[in-house]
C-alpha cells in the first residue's frame, strides 16, 4: 500500500523515529532517482593510479571516448600511499577517524591529478559542496571527477578489530551512486574479476564471473576483491542491485561494461 505525504507526516509528528510503523511508512515511500542515466566508475589507486603512466594515459583516452555515449561520475581510490600513511598512523595509536582524514587526503590528490589529466577535454574535479553542481557538469561534458573517500572524518564509525577505517573508497563511491540513484557502479581494478583465491599469489585460484553477497560470504570471500562493507551496503541498496568489477589494465573492457556487457565479475545482492 503506498504512504500518502500526509500519513508519513503524521507519523513522523507523532512517533519515535525508531517506531516500527514509522520506519515502515518510509520504507514504502517513493525514492527519487537523482541521476538515473549516470555511471560510477571507480578507478582503483593501487591498482591503477599507482602504475602510473602506462596504466592511467589508455584508461584516460578511454574515458574521454566513453563520455561520448554516457555520463559518468569518476571517483579515485587511495592506494599505496595511503596504506603507507594508515601504517604510521595506527603505529602510533591513532584512531579510525583521524585515519580517515588521512587516507582521503591521498584519494584527493589522485582526484586531482585523474582531474588535471582530463582538464584539456573539459571535464573536472569536484569536491565537498561541488557535488551540488555534478547535474550542470554531466549535462555539459558528460563527466566529472570526484575523490572516492567518504567524507566521514572523525566521524568515521570504527570496525569492530581494527583502527583501519572500514568504509573507503569502494564503499565511498557505492554510496554515491546509490544515494544519486544511478543506473550502474563498475569498480575498474587490475585483476579480471573474483578469483576463489588471489591470483597473483595463488596460479590455481578459478575466475568467477557472477556470484551474489550470500555467496560471497559463504565461500569467505567477502573480503577478497572489494571493501568488506560494501557487499552489505549492496545488500541494502534500493537502485545498485549489483556491481561489476573488470579490469582496466586491459583497453576496452570499462567501454564494454558500460555498454551493458557481462565482462569481469558480476556481484548482486540477491
């Protein structure tokens, strides 16, 4: 049955905003798509940005080709730099949050420099309260980029073992294509896709092309390829159903997978 404004309202007025019937009615509210025909693509920074030239220039020429047929919202992860920052920071017992602001000091920078790369093809970086104009900038270039770390901070919620801050960049720009409401979220990294183990250290390690969050969880490969939190933001989502997670060491396959293709590992929630 669909909530009237009014009942939600009345609800909202008169209820704990833990009220059962109250986080129901909201439940059954209408969600708006912001961004319906849009894509998040996130380009990794260890996997990619970190290899530098080779790896960056071709994926650039990609991107600039794919804008032409689609609109798209590129986040950058933090990589190596930043893993070498969380290192130094939990040695000397700082806490997840202050963690956070570090790791999203270098996904900036990699923004920045992704940004500078694209600037001659009129498409830039935006960040913090230039997330508002991403409609003008889409309508205008087809594509803008933004740094994949959630804005969390200080307010970053700790995990439950460790000061590492467990929602990133994976989860950072899963967010934003759920909360915009785009059409799909395809993690460009260096591997093909899942693997029941890691490749690079494991030869016999089989490729897995489609699997859901369940299945990921049961064969205790929640953690394998994306940030552990992601596959229960997935779970919960209402528009990124599922995520796709190619390799963008290889040219064509980010081109592929926004056309639609099954290319690299397919993860849904259900």
């Amino acid at each position: 049955m669909s909530q009237t404004t009014a009942e939600l309202e009345a609800l909202l007025m008169q209820r704990s905003l833990t009220d059962p019937a109250l986080l129901q009615a909201a439940e059954n509210a209408a969600d708006f798509r912001i961004l319906p025909d849009a894509s998040v693509i996130k380009i990794g920074g260890q996997s990619v940005i970190d290899r530098g030239r080779a790896a960056v220039y071709p994926l650039v020429d990609e991107i600039v080709a794919a804008r032409k047929a689609h609109k798209l919202l590129i986040g950058t992860g933090a990589g190596t730099r930043a893993r070498h920052l969380y290192s130094i920071a939990a040695g000397l017992g700082l806490p997840a949050g202050v963690l956070s602001q570090l790791g999203a000091s270098v996904a900036d920078q990699n923004a920045a420099m992704l940004g500078q790369l694209l600037a001659k093809h009129g498409i830039s970086m935006v960040e913090g309260a230039g997330l508002s104009a991403v409609p003008l900038y889409l309508a205008e270039v087809s594509a803008v980029v933004f740094s994949g770390m959630p804005p969390y901070n200080l307010w970053m919620r700790p995990a439950a073992e460790s000061v590492i801050p467990p929602y990133r960049t994976d989860a950072g720009c899963f967010l934003l294509a759920e909360q915009f409401g785009c059409k799909a979220m395809i993690y460009v990294k260096d591997e093909n896709g899942l693997y029941t183990a890691n490749p690079k250290t494991a030869p016999d390690a089989k490729f897995i092309a489609r699997i859901s969050v369940d299945e990921m969880k049961a064969q205790g490969l929640h953690d394998s390829i994306l940030e552990f939190p992601v596959l229960d933001l997935l779970k919960a989502a209402r528009h990124i159903r599922q995520v796709q997670v190619v390799n963008g060491l290889v040219p064509g396959n980010l081109t592929r997978a926004l056309a639609g293709e099954h290319v690299g590992t397919i993860i849904t929630a259900d």
